[in-house]
C-alpha cells in the first residue's frame, strides 16, 4: 500500500479520500488547535509560552459513517501537523473507545508519526507509522497520534461503527509516556510520572 502516499485522492467502495486536502469528501471535519489541548503536553511552561504567541491548528479529523449496524464500520481521516511544543511533538487527545472490545486499524498515507499505544493493565508503548504501513490497535487499548516530523502525517483509522470515543477516562491522568524530540530530533519516549519529579511537580 506504499503508493497511497504518492496519490492526491483514491476512492474506497465508492468514497473518495483526497489526502491532499485531508478529507473524506461529505464526511463531517472537525478541527483542534493548540487552545484546545491544554493538559494534554507534559511541559505547561512551554504549552502556555507558544498558546501566548498563536493559536495554531494541530489536528484535523474527517469522518464518515457509512451505516450504524453491527457489522458496519466508520472511517476517520487524520491530518496531525508538524510542530512541537517545547521538546514534545504535536499530538491528538487520543481516547479509549467507549465500547472497550472495539480494536482499529491505522493506515499511514504521508508522513511520519506513530501512535502511543496503553491499555487498561498498564501496558504501554510506542509504535511507529508511516506511508504504506499499517497499526492494529486492540480494544481497551487508550491510543494518541503522534507526528514526529517536518510534514502532516496523514493516516486512515477504520473502526467498528458502535465503537465510539471515550475521551474523559484517558483525560484524568493523560497517557503515561510521552514523545519527545531527541538531541538529534529523533523521538524519544519518556515516562510522564518522571519527567513531572524532576519539574518538580
């Protein structure tokens, strides 16, 4: 599938998916800005540092939902821009599902991130996802996109139709780890819990 990425649009049983203007064409687009994701980056000095000098927009999401039966399955569009807020790479919210049991696959169509994966045992890791490359997330599983470079990174989750979104429950105590730009601006993965200590929070 790597030459998804070199395509400006594709059609999926009918549904056109323009990655080149992040949508799914007659499928509903919301946005979030950098205002929108306080608590969501370990560093709220810097957090509050770069909301003081814009607004920018981090992410866009386009959905579509084809039908709402049991066997039908929802598409989402993900557009995550490059940016950093001081050393942490722009990220989603990222979510559970509301309906636990529900997995997702992510297709990577441009650029270069990867998801921070946990689930309800306190597993946790990062997985990398780029064009042509494809992500299972098992159900009870929090997931958050990460784009760890210099372009959008653009990718497809395709999801059960009763699946939903729970936001609220990884809201409470955000994921466990964090990505973070390296020396030599690779990603690094880190424990949140730490990195507070030493901030001394």
């Amino acid at each position: 599938m790597s030459h998804l990425s070199s395509l400006s649009s594709l059609f999926v049983t009918g549904i056109e998916l323009d990655i080149d203007r992040g949508v799914l064409v007659g499928g509903e687009r919301i946005e979030r800005r950098l205002s929108d994701l306080r608590d969501c980056f370990v560093d709220s000095a810097a957090y509050d540092r770069a909301l003081s000098h814009d607004d920018p927009l981090v992410y866009s999401v386009s959905s579509l939902e084809p039908g709402s039966g049991a066997g039908d399955l929802h598409l989402g569009l993900g557009v995550l821009m490059p940016g950093r807020v001081g050393q942490e790479f722009f990220l989603t919210k990222g979510h559970y599902h509301s309906w636990r049991e529900a997995g997702e696959f992510y297709i990577g169509l441009r650029g270069v991130g990867g998801l921070l994966l946990e689930d309800e045992q306190g597993t946790r890791r990062f997985v990398g996802l780029t064009a042509g490359q494809v992500v299972y997330v098992p159900g009870s599983t929090a997931h958050r996109s990460v784009n760890t470079g210099d372009e959008a990174f653009v990718y497809l989750g395709v999801y059960p139709a009763q699946a939903g979104h729970d936001y609220a429950a990884i809201a409470a105590d955000n994921f466990a780890q964090v990505v973070l730009a390296g020396p030599d601006g690779e990603p690094e993965v880190r424990d949140r819990a730490v990195m507070k200590r030493q901030r001394g929070e």
